[in-house]
C-alpha cells in the first residue's frame, strides 16, 4: 500500500509514538482525580505534552494549551466561546467547513461575518486582509495552509494587520502544524487549533488550543475537571476551564511523543522532505494528457498537498487507484467547499495527493504511473 493521505490522518506513525500510547494505557489512571503514583504519572503526561508543544509553537504559557478531541472542536470552542451578538468576524475563502459552518451557525445569534477572496491559486494576501478590517471586526480566522491545494499564508504579515486594527487574530494549522514553522509570539496569534492526528503524529481523537493570556472565551462544555470540586461554577483557571471530563491520556501520550519526534527532526525539515515528494509527484503527473494540477505546486509557498483534475470523475478515479494499485488518495471536495469555488473545482472536485515523511520518491514515481494507467483505462 502506497499512503498518500497524509493530509487527512498521518501514516506510518514513528514507533516512539506506538510505544507511548501502550505505556499509557498500560498505566491506565486518570490525572488529576487521585493522589496515587498512576494518576500522578497521567498528570505529568499532560503537563509535559503542554509543555512540549509550547515550544514548538513558541508559545510563553503552556497552561494555555487546551487539550481537544480534534481540530474542530477546538475551532468551535473558539468561535462559539468568544464571539457574541453584535460581533463581526472576518475570514477567508479557502476555510475549512470546521470554520465556516460555526460562523454560519452564529449567525442565529446576531454574529456576522465576511470573507476575503483568495486569489485564484488559493493564497490570501495581506493587503487584501487590511482592506477587509473594519472597526467593528473582533476577530479575525485565517488558514495557515490549504487542505485543498497547499497554498500557506503569510502569518506574520497578516498577524501585524490584525494587531495594528485591535483584532484577535486566529489561525487554524490543521495542515501546517508538526511540518512548518508556527512561532505564536512573533506571529501575534492570539488563538492557535490544530489536530494531533495529522502533522503531530498523534491518535485521532487528539487535538489542542491555545488561547492567549486575558481573552475572554465562554467554555464550550463545563463538568468535572478534577479541581474546585466544592464550586458548582466552571473554574476560570486554565487549563481547567476548558478541559472538563476524563482526557484522553493515551493519545496525549501519543502527541506528547510525536511533538518530541518533531522538535528532534524540525518542523521545517519534515515540511521540505515532504514537499520535495509533492514537487516530484506534481512534475510527473503534469506531463501526462488531461491532467491538470490546481494551485501553485512548485511554489516554496506551498505545503504538501497537490490537488489534481482530470477528464475523469475524481471520485472513479481514486477509487481505481486503490483497488488496483493499492493508493491511498482523498477525492471530492474535502469538506471545503469555499476553497474549492475559489479555485474553480467546485463542480468537479479534485484528487488530492498529500504523501508524509514515511513515503519515497519511489512512491511518487508509482503513483505518476499509477495515474496515468488509470485515466488510460477507465
């Protein structure tokens, strides 16, 4: 099997991964509900996971690291939690429907919201964002990285849009976090979600916040938290308020160790192997009839995703790739339908390729073969 959907979930994950998810689930307590040595070491697990990915991204309070089930929940902590009647937000069109369908839903609650257009490969430019800012904007959601066509954004040049307007500025790494550099302090995000699934190698089921010191964001869910029992009021600390009910230790074991994974081999690095794949794949498939590559592949502002048309249904051409050369790919509009418009692939869809650390330039060259056998064929 030839795994190209790294984009959705990360496969292979390293073996230091494997080995502390079994430890903590041999371990099996929960932290902060006990005195004893077990729930003590699922305390630290969480503490030093904080801790890890606060140096990943840079972030000065690890305690305002929010441990999530995934990337849209913490997306929907955050909108739902901050944003009230009255309030604008503005995004763009290449979000994610874990974005954009919370912003429609709030608009029942007298919350409105615009968007600013990318361009046609899909990047969204900083003067654009500043004439799109208004004195009423409260926040402003932004991308890091398309999940449709790899097209990365410029986070400090957006950021200091954001902070020269008083806007709290967000970004959603979904597809960058764990393979490109996301400093939070000299960015000026104020709120950063991302999954641990995908880029950070952990389990599915795995995800985290941060929100910036002095924010007010309302809790999604209030319950347990294993601190101020004798209170029936959500606690304010962090990480506390917002952390409510057992966590997953396992696969923040799991996170924890593919955070590390990540500090020892480098973000950046990781991001070049993998675009070096995608550059690859993309000059081989751009030579064969009917193809046509969305974006801007080759460009150094582009993360490894690569998002293919052809003559043929995407949706009948993945399938063939997999049954008959065992190619794992992900066709269709991938839950971003707005990116897809942007781009001009929305009545089609695309096949999107996103291979990982885990993969060869070996791979690549099947998978061009693979391709062009297929569209030969069907």
């Amino acid at each position: 099997m030839i795994y190209l959907d790294n984009a959705a979930t990360t496969f292979r994950k390293p073996e230091c991964v494997k080995k502390a998810v079994i430890r903590a689930m041999e371990n099996c307590a929960s932290p902060g509900r006990g005195g004893y040595h077990p729930s003590s070491l699922a305390s630290d697990t969480l503490y030093r996971a904080r801790e890890a990915l606060a140096l990943l991204f840079n972030i000065n309070t690890p305690e305002n690291i929010i441990f999530t089930s995934n990337a849209t929940t913490a997306i929907n902590i955050a909108l739902k939690g901050l944003l009230k009647s009255g309030d604008h937000a503005l995004t763009t069109s290449m979000e994610h429907n874990s974005v954009l369908r919370p912003l429609e839903s709030l608009k029942r609650k007298n919350v409105s919201f615009s968007t600013v257009k990318a361009d046609s490969s899909g990047f969204i430019h900083p003067e654009d964002v500043a004439e799109s800012l208004t004195p009423g904007t409260k926040l402003l959601c932004l991308i890091h990285s398309s999940n449709v066509c790899g097209s990365k954004n410029d986070l400090k040049a957006i950021g200091r849009e954001a902070k020269k307007r008083g806007v709290i500025f967000m970004v959603d790494a979904s597809q960058s976090a764990g393979s490109s550099d996301i400093d939070a302090e000299r960015s000026g995000i104020d709120i950063l979600a991302f999954p641990g699934h995908k880029g950070l190698f952990g389990l599915q089921g795995s995800g985290g916040l941060y929100i910036r010191k002095g924010l007010d964001i309302a809790p999604l869910i209030e319950g347990g938290t294993g601190s101020m029992s004798e209170s029936l009021l959500q606690p304010d600390i962090l990480p506390d308020r917002f952390e409510s009910g057992t966590p997953a230790v396992p696969a923040i074991a799991g996170l924890l160790a593919g955070t590390k994974f990540i500090l020892k081999a480098g973000a950046e690095e990781i991001g070049r192997y993998e675009r070096h794949l995608m550059t690859s794949l993309a000059e081989d498939l751009s030579v064969i009839k009917g193809v046509e590559l969305k974006g801007l592949p080759f460009s150094e502002d582009c993360s490894a995703v690569l998002s293919i048309v052809t003559p043929v249904d995407c949706i009948a051409l993945s399938d063939k790739l997999y049954k008959h050369y065992g190619i794992c790919v992900r066709a269709g509009l991938h839950c971003s339908p707005a990116a897809h418009r942007t781009l001009g692939t929305f009545e089609s869809g695309t096949v999107r390729f996103s291979p990982g650390i885990f993969n060869s330039k070996e791979d690549m060259k099947k998978t061009a073969l693979a391709v062009s056998r297929c569209l030969k064929e069907i």
